[in-house]
C-alpha cells in the first residue's frame, strides 16, 4: 500500500472543512466518514482563527494547508511558508490557481513553487491535472503524492477524464495518487478507487449535501468498496456474453 | 508611522514587527505574519524592523478545502 510522506492514513478519505452550514455539522462529517486528513487554510487574522484552530485540532486527523487562492508561485510559497509554522506540519496541498473561471492549475507556476517548496523541505501535495508530463516533473522536483483533478474544482462532476486518469495512475505505479477535486457523488469516489487510486479529496459534495453527515458516510461507503475492489482483483471486461451458469448438464428439452 | 495592515491604512507607534502585533491586539495570538509579501517566522519579529508603506499580513487558521 502506498503511503504518504511515510504515513499510512487509517483511511482513504480526506475531507475540507469549508462551506459547512456549522462547525458542529462539519465534525459530525468527520466523525461519520472517518476521514483521516483535513484540509485547512489561512486567511487575514478576523477574530476566528482561534476558534477553529482549537477546533480542527480536535478533530484528531492530519492537517493538510492549502494555499488555495494563490495564482502566483510567489504567492503560493510564501503561504505554504506561513501555513508550515501556524499549523506545524511540512505537508502543503499546492495549489496555483492558472484560471478564474475553471481554477485549473497553472501548471508553470506549479512546478516553480513545487521546485522550491520541496528543495525547502516542504512535503508536497500538487494539486494537478491529468497530464503525465507536468506530473513527471513534478515527481523529478520531490513529490511523493499527486493530486490529479477529477473535474474543476465545486462542479462536481466526477471523472472527466478516465482514461487520462488511468494512464497516469499507470504510468506512475510508486507514486500515491488523491483524486482532489470535482466529484459529486460516491459512485465517481468509487470510481477513483477502483482505477487504483489510493485516497480522495473531497470538500462541496458533503459540505452542500442536504445531510452532509450522512453524505460523508455515503462517501466513506463507497471509497471503502472501491478500494476492496482494487485489493480484490476485478475480472477481465469482454465485449460478447459468457453464460455465468454452468451450460454442461442442461437438460435436452 | 503608517503601515498597511490586512490592507488597510493603520497608524502606529511600533518600530519593530513584535511590538506592532502587540499594539494591533495580536501580541498572544495565533497567528502568522508576511511583511511585503515575504514570510516573517514568529522567532525574527522581534529583529523585523518596519518601514512606512510597509504591507503586513496576519493570517490565521481558516476552513479550507
């Protein structure tokens, strides 16, 4: 089983903390799924932050910062600087926003910030797309963990690119893989996990469900399926039928 | 001096980075600071001498995702 930075996570399942209708609704998520890493930010100082610290501390789970928001590598190191002294961890889930719109990475100012976080010890989650050559780069400049999209960041979509997505879990079998981003529904976190792929990232599909507690279970569920499915060696797809009954011993009617 | 802290214009008497935090409220805070887009650590406040039109930031944990 692949680890992350040398932790083995008790479970495949990393959950945001944003957008929740309560802080009391957002623990009832973690304690629902059994998430294992929690993402957080940092944000001008408004008289929260104290509050949510204590909160997110007791939750028991990793802490992963993001530096979510930053469109420049200068940006983006610079926070990632401040986010390892406050939350005192060296992971940092990075990410350079390249568009406003899509907020897909900016793939150049990715690997310049990459390049210089890891070089400073940082342990680095990139918030990437599919593409198997900015992730070859990005594992040539330290990263041990990617974090391919799975469609743009709150659209909940799903996995927009399968085959891509299978192509790079392939083509990189030593590196952990999260898909982070863009899934709405368990089945797409089922899917993920079924294309070998060893975690998720999730935030809006249970932060805006009706019953995020419940939702995040759901989630939970279907990760837990999707990689027993993995574990458990799926059959060979075929394009014509093969009787699953036994066709010897049929009666000559 | 004038600085701009959290974007916007404030007035202080500090002359160092450690002492603005305190006048700002912030002395047992929290938090973490960048002076001019550069990481200040919480160990070089003391040292950090500010400068008029300087831009502070302090940030603090948030929800995120």
């Amino acid at each position: 089983m692949r680890d992350f930075y040398g932790v083995t996570l008790p479970t495949p399942m990393m959950l945001g903390t944003a957008r929740f209708p309560s802080p009391a609704v957002m623990e009832a998520a973690f304690r629902s799924s059994g998430a294992s890493v929690a993402t957080v930010s940092l944000r001008r100082e408004g008289g929260a932050g104290q509050a949510f610290w204590d909160m997110v501390r007791g939750l028991g789970v990793h802490l992963l910062p993001n530096t979510a928001g930053c469109h420049s590598a200068r940006e983006a190191i610079t926070t990632a600087q401040m986010a390892r002294e406050y939350f005192g961890t060296d992971w940092i889930k990075l990410e350079v926003i390249g568009h406003a719109d899509t907020l897909q990475p900016d793939p150049f100012g990715l690997l310049e910030a990459t390049e210089t976080l890891c070089a400073d010890g940082f342990k680095v989650f990139p918030y990437t797309t599919e593409d198997q050559v900015l992730a070859s780069r990005l594992i040539d400049a330290g990263c041990k963990v990617l974090m391919p999209w799975g469609a743009p960041i709150g659209s909940g979509m799903g996995l927009n690119n399968v085959h891509g997505l299978r192509t790079l879990r392939a083509a990189f079998p030593d590196v952990a893989m999260v898909v982070d981003a863009g899934l709405g529904l368990p089945s797409h976190a089922a899917q993920a996990m079924e294309l070998g792929f060893d975690a998720i990232l999730l935030n809006t599909a249970v932060a805006e469900a009706e019953d995020p507690a419940v939702m995040a279970r759901a989630f939970a569920l279907a990760v837990e399926a999707g990689a027993l499915s993995t574990a458990s060696g799926p059959m060979a797809m075929r394009d014509m039928a093969v009787p699953s009954t036994p066709v010897m011993g049929k009666a000559w009617l | 001096m004038k600085i701009e802290v959290n974007g916007e214009t404030r007035e202080l008497a500090a002359t160092h980075l450690a002492q603005a935090l305190a006048e700002l409220g912030w002395g047992e805070a929290r938090v973490a600071t960048a002076l001019n887009g550069s990481f200040v650590p919480a160990a070089a406040r003391d040292a950090t001498e500010l400068s008029p039109g300087d831009r502070l930031e302090v940030l603090t944990a948030m929800q995120g995702g």
